[in-house]
C-alpha cells in the first residue's frame, strides 16, 4: 500500500511476491496522485510492504512524488 499526505494510489500492484528472509528484490510500481489540481512541488509518501501471512511484519520505505512543472 502507498501512505502520504494526499491520495496517492498504487497503479500497478504486482503478483504475490515470495522472498527468503535476507534475500532482495526490485520492484517496479506505478503511483499516481488522485486529484483534480496537482500540488507545485513534490510530497513525500511511503511504501508499505506487508507480509500477507503475518501482518505484524511489514517494512516501510521512503520516497517522493514529483509534480510535473508547467
């Protein structure tokens, strides 16, 4: 799932992912920001990654949404 100040929604989800323990993966996803008027700047917002068999283990990672400029 995707957190932030503003409503941000994932646009592509991929498939079940399945990682060992202390392996790694990359990932590709897609974010758009659901509004009729785009902020000037960017916002930050999160990643959330949750493991679907055990909710209490997740990890969150950082990031920021850029708005094009006109």
């Amino acid at each position: 799932k995707v957190s932030g100040d503003g409503p941000f929604q994932l646009v592509s989800v991929p498939e079940d992912i399945k990682l060992a323990g202390s392996e790694h993966k990359k990932l590709r996803l897609l974010v758009a920001y659901k509004a009729d008027e785009a902020p000037l700047g960017s916002k930050p917002f999160k990643f959330v990654i949750t493991n679907k068999n055990d909710p209490s283990m997740k990890r969150e990672v950082e990031s920021v949404f850029t708005f094009p400029i006109e």
